[in-house]
C-alpha cells in the first residue's frame, strides 16, 4: 500500500485563502499611521524655513539647507534601512526607523541654535529615508487579488499626512510658533513605536530565512484574526531547489564555522548581485530613471502651485518657494487646497491599476500630467493656473503612486527592501535637485524654461515606462531571482 504524501500549500495559497480582513486592516493602519508620520515631517520644511530664517537671521541659502539637509539624511536611510529589513527582518527595522524619527524629531523642537537644527534634522531624514518600508511590509500581507486596489488606499495616508500637517501649521504656526510644529509633528513617530508591540514579521521574509515554522504560526494568526482557515496540510516555500538547500543548509548547526560564514556573506552581499544581475539590471536603471524623473516632477508642481497659484507668478528673485511670513495664511490655504488634488488622483488610480496594468496605468497619468502642465509655459489667468495645477498635481501624483506600488512588486522578497531602498535613495537626489534647478529658472523669470523642462522630464518617464520589461498586475510576489 503506497503512503500518501501529505497536502501542502504555499504561501500565495495560503494569503488567498484567508483573504483581505480585520489582520491586514490593522497592517494598513499601522503602516499608514507610518506614512502619516513620514510625510508630516516633510510637508512641515514648506513651513518653518521662513520662521526660522527671521527669528535667527539666517541667510538664503542657509533657510534652503534646512530643507536639503533632510533629503540628503533621507538619501543615505533609503539604501541602508532597505539592507537592514532584508538581512535582519522588516520588524527590526521599523524599530530603528520609528525610534530614530521619533527622538530626532522631537529634539528639533529644543534645538538652541542653527548646527544643532541641522544636524537633528539630518538624523530626521536618516530615520525618514525608511518610509518605503511601510510598502514593503504591507504588501507583502496583501493577497494578490486587488493588490493593487489596496495599495492604493495605503497611499491615500501620505495626502491625509499633507493635509493634516497644513491644518496644524495653520493653527500652531501664528500662536506658538515653529518650535511646537516640530514637537507636535513628531507625535505620529511616537504613536508608532507605542503600537510597535503589534507588529509581526511578514512570512516572506521568514520564510526566506528558512524559519517555516515561525512562518506557520503567523498565517494562523492572520487566520484566526480573519475568522478564516487557511488551506489543509503544511506550508512549504516556494522556491528553487537549490534555494531550498541553502535555506536547510542555513539552518544545520552542524556545519564548519567557514561554511556558514560563506552563506551569512553570501546572503549580505545577495541584494547588490541580483538588482544588477542580467534579469533584473534593466529594470532596476529603469526604476531609478522613473523614482528621480518623478520625485522631480512632484516636488516640481508643487513649488509651482505655491508660486503661480497664489499670485507669485509676477517676476520677483527675492521670493523663494513657499515665501511669506509664517502667519501669511494664503499660505496655508493654498497648501491645504492643493493637496486635496492628490485625492482624485488615487481615486483614479484605484480604478484603473487593477484593470489596465501598472504600466499603463502610469503612461496615461503621465499624458495627462503632460497636457496640463503645457499651457502653464505661457501667462495665464490666475484662476486658469490654479485649475491646470491642481490638475497636474492629481495626475504626477498619481504616477508616483503607481510606481511606488510597482516597484515592491517587481524585486522577489529576498531584495525587495534593497531594490526599492536603492530607487527611493536615486529619487531623494532629484528632491535636492529640483529647487535649485526650478525654482531658481521661476525666480530668474524662466518659467517657460521650468515648465518645458518638467514636461522634458516627463517625456522621459513615459519612455523608461514603456521600455520596462515586466507588468505585475494579477501576478503573485516574487520569493527569489529564479
């Protein structure tokens, strides 16, 4: 009589069967609540840099380097928190991103002369530079029907994290003052490493690590918090063979001392290999075209929308992007409106990214964002302005959006947080680059010459779309580079 082997499932199998439910709500609170936090503290440098400027009599360039400073901290994070997640787990990074944000942010509010704000807000971008991680570790809960539907609602918390940082700007900024915005903005990163106790590693992850068992009992976690079950039998990984030696051979305690060096040096030194390796080194330069071109472009609108749909758009090399006193609260009208743009854009994009694909999905915001931004290199009236930026704002972001979720999907979870970390990292350079480049062409009385360059820009995206070799919609994650 033949011995019948045992039911076994994987883990795509596995997330399917116990469906979208209360665990992964809870997932996408915790890591939207993360977004918030990474967002407010961005949004707040459109706010203080001017309070600051006055109350220390700073220079110009000075005032710029608060805001600098950041993305440059933001730049180094991005690559080595994307290391930390995928060589000692998402879990353990998202307790130096929180706690790093959290301490550095709050001591931005005590600082006592300008080095020392420099240098604490350095570490802010440190801590900042992790944000893409929240991406990570909720996608990798997500089951693979409406992955992209849901992905989208987990980006709706970086708008909700502008708007509501323009909202406290607005009430603390004229009564208490630029120190208590920082303090109250860095309450987000507190509140994370509160909740950081119902934090669970994802199975990918482990599973990749060899720790099936540990795997097992978090998916009947997610089962039991879903009212769910998952499938009869055991799980197994969904690997290669000669993956799933290295992950037996990970685990044996009994190998020599070198040989499990050899594998741990192996295992670091993995994510650099495989982003550049023949499968994938084409996709990866394209996502570091498509993270700076859009980080660019987005940061770009943005200063536009403060300078030409405020009534800024008259030739002045004085005013600088979001200028004015810190109780000016045109500014904080505008920068609460503009954000609301954001909103449709999502909308939009939940529509359509399960339906037509990530890439072409990206390629007609990208259109759309092309054909409003055009009229913009002639003058117009400021309610024609206003409208065609709040439009191109909707549609640019809504194109980040969409490559923010392609990106996770695309790298297999062994280099999964390296690969987005490393395009997150290529695309804080083009936030630095942006209001030297933009903002000084606007002041210089060369908004013809700016606009044409984002719409350059642009163009260029839409051609790294359209030459990237894979479309992700309605497939499973990738484990390993098979």
């Amino acid at each position: 009589m033949e011995s019948q082997v045992p039911p076994t499932y994987t883990l795509d199998e596995a997330l399917c069967t116990v469906g979208f439910g209360r665990f992964q709500g809870l997932a996408l609170l915790y890591a939207g609540l993360g977004w918030i936090a990474e967002s407010m503290e961005i949004m707040l440098l459109s706010f203080i840099g001017s309070a600051v400027k006055s109350e220390w009599n700073l220079s110009s360039d000075q005032e710029s380097l608060i805001t600098s400073i950041v993305f440059s901290g933001m730049l180094i994070g991005a690559y080595s928190w994307g290391l930390i997640s995928d060589n000692f787990g998402r879990k353990k990074a998202f307790l130096g991103i929180c706690t790093v944000t959290a301490v550095a942010g709050s001591l931005s509010s005590l600082s006592q002369n300008y080095v020392s704000l420099i240098v604490v807000r350095w570490l802010v971008g440190i801590g900042l530079g992790g944000g893409h991680l929240f991406t990570t570790w909720f996608l990798e809960f997500v089951p693979t029907p409406n992955r992209g539907t849901w992905m989208v609602v987990f980006s709706a918390f970086w708008t909700v994290g502008t708007i509501f940082e323009a909202g406290l700007a607005w009430i603390i900024m004229p009564r208490l003052g630029w120190r208590w915005l920082l303090a109250v903005s860095s309450i987000p990163a507190f509140l994370l490493l509160a909740f950081f106790v119902l934090v669970h590693e994802t199975p990918r992850f482990l599973i990749m690590k060899g720790r099936i068992g540990e795997a097992q009992v978090i998916l009947e976690k997610i089962a039991q918090f879903n009212k769910s079950s998952l499938p009869p039998g055991q799980l197994v990984p969904d690997l290669p063979e000669d993956q799933d030696k290295e992950l037996s051979f990970s685990s044996d305690t009994h190998l020599e001392p070198k040989r499990k060096k050899m594998i741990s040096l192996r295992k670091c030194l993995l994510p650099k290999y495989v982003l550049v390796s023949p499968k994938y080194i084409r996709t990866t330069i394209l996502l570091w075209f498509l993270y700076f071109g859009n980080t660019f472009v987005y940061y770009g609108v943005v200063l536009l929308t403060s300078k030409l749909s405020s009534g800024q758009n008259q030739c002045r090399g004085d005013v600088i992007s979001h200028s004015g006193t810190s109780e000016d609260s045109k500014l904080y009208i505008n920068v609460f409106v503009t954000s609301l743009a954001e909103f449709p854009g999502l909308v939009i994009s939940a529509i359509i990214l399960d339906r037509l694909g990530r890439k072409y999905s990206m390629q007609i915001m990208l259109a759309f964002g092309f054909g409003l931004l055009l009229p913009l290199a002639w003058q117009l009236s400021q309610g024609l302005t206003t409208g065609l930026l709040f439009g191109a704002r909707m549609f640019v972001s809504a194109t980040f959006t969409c490559a923010c979720i392609y990106a996770p999907e695309v790298y297999p979870t062994i280099v999964r947080s390296s690969g987005v970390g490393v395009a997150t990292a290529i695309g804080r350079i083009g936030g630095i680059v942006c209001p030297m480049v933009a903002v000084t062409l606007v002041n210089n009385c060369h908004q013809t010459a700016a606009i044409l360059l984002f719409e350059a820009a642009i163009v260029l995206l839409g051609i790294c779309v359209v030459l990237l070799p894979f479309e992700t919609m309605g497939k499973g994650l990738i484990d390993v580079a098979k």
